[in-house]
C-alpha cells in the first residue's frame, strides 16, 4: 500500500495513467467545435476543386477533339497539352480530392480515403472499358446505323457468312499453333541459356528478347521484306524467294498461296517471333527458381538431362508454362495488325478482329461488327476467368 502511494507521489498530479484514458479537455474550451468548422470548409473547398478540375479538364479534352483549329490544327501541340493536362490535372485531381475527405468528420474521413483514391481509377477503368462493352452488346442487337433494334438478325448474318466462318477457322488455327509453339521454343530457348556464361546468357536473351520492342505493325512491315515477291527474271529482295531460289525451287507468291492455309502459317511466324522472348524471360526466372538439391537428387538417381527436365524441372514450373500459354492465347485471341498489314484477309486469312474492322469502318455496318465484337467478347471470357482462377490459386501456394 505504501509503495502505490511512493509512485503517485514520485509521478506528481499531472502523470498519466499508463492503464487508462488521458485527461478530458477543459470543459467550455469549445476546441471540438471548432475542428469541426473548420473541417467543413476544407470540405467545401475540396468539393469545390474537384468540380472545377472536372469541368476545365473534360471540356479541355473536348476542345482538342472536336476544334483542333483552336490550337492551329497542330498535333504536336494538342499532344504536348493533353500529356501536360492529363498528368498535371490528374495532380491537382487528387489534391483537391485529398482535401475534401481529409475534411469530412474522422470516422468517415478514415472510412472512405482508401476508396477516395480508387474512385477515379474505377470510374475511368468503367468509361474506358466497362461502358464501350455494354454499349458494343446493345448496339449488336441494332441495325447497321444504331438506330433500331433487329433482335437476333446480326447473328443470323455472320453465322451465316462464309467469310465469318473462315474467319473462325482460322482463329481456331492461330490458337492451336501459337500459344504452343511460342511456349515450346520460350522453354528450350531458356533451357539453352541457362547454360552459358553469363555474358553469354545476357548476350543470346536480349538478342532474342529484342523483337518485343517492335510494334506489330512494325514487324509485318519488317517481313513483308522477307515474303517479298520477285519475278524469275528479276533480281531477288525477298529473303524467304531468294533461299527458296537458291534451293532451285521458283519464286512464290508466299501470301497469296492458301494451300494447307500456308499463308496463314507464316502469319503465324511473325507472332512467334515477336512472342518468344516473352516467353523465354518469364520461363528462364522459373527454371532459375527450381531448387538446386532436387536436380542433384535427380543426377545420383541417374537420371539423365532430358529426365530431370521433363520429370523434374517442368513439373516445378507448370504454373509459369500455363501463365504464358494463357496470356499468349488472349493475345492470339485478338490478332489483327499482322494480318491487316500483311493481307487485310485476302486469300482465306481472315481473323475475327479484321473482320470486324472491315465490317466497321468500311462497310459501315456497326451492328454486324459488333455482334462480331460479342462473339469475341464470349470466347475471351472462358480465357480469362480461368486466367484469374489460376493466378489465384498460385498466390495461394506460395
């Protein structure tokens, strides 16, 4: 009892106590009042900001789209200002953003900041992506200028068509070959690698790694280079012509030869090879993850190399083979610069996504095209939930 008594004395009438509440404030001080106040006009001020960087942002981005004559016709200059205006305006955005929430009354302003800041995100992730679908499956239903529905007619049109048929033949064809072929060569590419030095192993990936810089458009311009077409008498530019001449055989019209859909295979080819060193960078981190005792265990088992690759090392990576099997499968999905450059469909090499661009923009049929755009919409999707489905369980495991 004493020593209680000792230790008050000795922490003095104005310690506090370590097991309880600190002392209330002076009553009539009135300090909660006025945070409150005060708070409220930081809100309004916020909401305030907000409403203006709205305002001058969305009609600023109007004025470049529909009266580019206000700043001279001049692309380099709308450029410039969309790039100062979209990234200074997203600043001042979230500033102001900041404010009106920092402003509200405690419990709500901890309650909402988190999905404050996400709103924006959201909301421009809903108009850039989630709108245009819903408004690309309304119009489906619709005739060719959006302006009466047609129920089903759309569908009963493309299923009907032979074009839209060949068209999903050959997309059948891209999935069967290149999501494979990619994962198949990416894998030996970083199995190769693996064992060279390491100047070599830096030296052979980037090489390889390089075309995933092209832009599509740009490599269908690179191997229009390589399908070149020269006649017998002319000298020859086209790679592919010169070997095959050179071989004794005669110079081939090589994208216009659909036999065994030959064209398309060497469309095919140009999705490969921008695709592989993706491939080969995710799956090479993959084998260097496997752990090293288990492929000794698998060598004093005598096992030989392509055993312990096949029943050690590719066990092990399965999810990243299935990761870039799937995004490589979207990707094929969707092709359509390759075959717009290179053929724009002729001669039986058309895919879902050029044809709805023809359908679009040169027939100008919006409701057949985005009826196309729905039966691309429902094949993605499978692809994609399971995408989801399985990235999820590979965070699980970890």
């Amino acid at each position: 009892m004493s020593t209680t008594t000792d230790l008050d004395q000795h922490r003095g009438p104005d310690a506090e106590d370590p097991g309880g509440s600190p002392p209330p404030a002076p009553p009539g001080s009135g300090d909660g009042d006025y945070r409150e106040r005060a708070n409220l006009g930081q809100a309004l001020a916020g909401l305030l900001g907000l409403v203006v960087v709205v305002w001058f942002a969305g009609n600023a981005f109007l004025a470049f789209a529909y009266h580019p004559e206000w700043f001279g016709s001049s692309k380099l200059l709308i450029g410039a200002l969309a790039l100062v205006l979209g990234v200074g305006g997203a600043y001042v955005l979230f500033f102001f953003l900041n404010m009106f929430v920092e402003g509200l009354p405690g419990r709500l302003s901890r309650g909402l900041i988190p999905y404050a800041f996400l709103l924006p995100g959201f909301g421009l992730m809903a108009l850039m992506l989630l709108y245009p679908a819903v408004q690309t499956i309304n119009y489906s239903f619709a005739n060719d200028d959006s302006t009466e529905y047609v129920g089903l007619q759309n569908f009963r049109t493309i299923f009907g068509d032979e074009e839209f048929r060949s068209a999903i033949f050959n997309n059948i064809l891209w999935l069967l070959i290149v999501p494979a072929v990619t994962v198949a060569i990416g894998l030996v590419i970083a199995v190769l690698a693996d064992r060279l030095s390491n100047r070599g192993e830096k030296v052979a990936k980037s090489t390889i790694f390089l075309p995933m810089a092209i832009s599509f458009v740009g490599a269908s311009a690179i191997w229009t280079l390589v399908y070149a077409y020269d006649g017998p008498d002319e000298k020859p530019t086209g790679l592919l012509n010169a070997v095959w001449r050179t071989l004794g055989g005669e110079p081939e019209t090589w994208l216009q030869n659909s036999g065994f859909r030959l064209n398309s295979i060497l469309l095919m080819v140009i999705l490969i090879w921008l695709q592989v060193g993706f491939a080969m960078i995710l799956l090479s981190s993959a084998i260097k993850g496997v752990p090293e005792d288990t492929l000794e265990a698998a060598r004093i088992d005598g096992a030989s190399e392509l055993q312990i690759f096949f029943k050690v090392i590719v066990p092990q990576i399965k999810g990243t083979i299935i990761t870039v099997f799937v995004t490589v499968l979207i990707l094929v999905l969707k092709v359509f610069d390759i075959v717009y450059v290179l053929t724009d469909g002729a001669n039986k090499t058309q895919v879902i996504a050029n044809l709805f661009f023809n359908k679009l923009f040169v027939a100008r049929d919006a409701g057949v095209a985005s009826a196309i755009v729905v039966v691309l919409l429902l094949a993605i999707t499978p692809v994609l939930i399971y995408q989801v489905r399985h990235f999820r369980r590979e965070e699980a495991g970890r």
